[in-house]
C-alpha cells in the first residue's frame, strides 16, 4: 500500500473533482437509503424505515415524498403530533414545488408573456 500520510484514505474519505460529482453521489445515497427504507416499511419495521427516511431526508431536503413516507411511518408508530408535523411538511414542500414549476414555466415564456400582453393592449385599443 502507498503511503498515506494524512490519513485520509484510511478514513473512507475521497475526493471529487466537480459539485456534480456531489450531488450524484448525494442523489444515489438517497435513493438507496429511500429503498431500504421502503423495504422496512413493506416487512411493518415502521422504526428502521423511519431511520433511513430520516436520513435520506438529510441528504435530499427537497423530496416531499420523503417526508410522506415519514409521516406515514411515525403514524403506524402511533406518533401523531410528528406525524401531522410531517403530513403539514409534505403538504407545504408540494405548493413550493407547484410555485417553483410555475416560475419555471414563466421565466422561459417571459418573453412570450411580455408580448402577448402588448398585444392583448393594441388589440383592445384598436376594436374601441
């Protein structure tokens, strides 16, 4: 083995050579730790699902899915308060996804927006 003076590769640790390396390996994890998660969940071990939803949910912020699914398990774990918290969560990271995908779907036909606008005020002032 070659030297490895710092220890780094001892430690699991490796480096990457862009962000989308990152983020690949982030998706990846997730959807692994997801997996596991749904597996536990279909054999009724609503505590170890929980876990690896928790945990994917940690590297995907942003997957309402995920909080779903934990809301669902702490349910069947007869947690109630944290569950409603999670159903809330679920529900508001839904109506940002719908806001983010409308503002999407705006700033790519602003242009059109801009001239159909126009337009609608041409046309309305010729027909007075």
């Amino acid at each position: 083995a070659g030297a490895d003076p710092v220890g780094v590769l001892s430690q699991g640790l490796r480096t990457v050579s862009s962000e989308g390396d990152v983020t690949d390996a982030n998706r990846s994890r997730a959807a692994a730790l997801t997996r596991e998660g749904d597996a536990l969940a279909a054999a009724g071990d609503f505590t170890g699902a929980l876990d690896r939803y928790d945990r994917a949910s940690v590297v995907d912020r942003a997957d309402a899915e995920l909080q779903y699914k934990m809301a669902a398990s702490l349910d069947k774990l007869l947690r109630p308060v944290e569950a409603e918290l999670r159903y809330k969560l679920f529900l508001n990271q839904l109506e940002i996804q719908k806001i983010d995908a409308v503002g999407n779907a705006n700033a790519r036909l602003a242009d059109a927006i801009v001239q159909a606008r126009e337009r609608i005020m041409i046309l309305d002032r010729r027909s007075r």
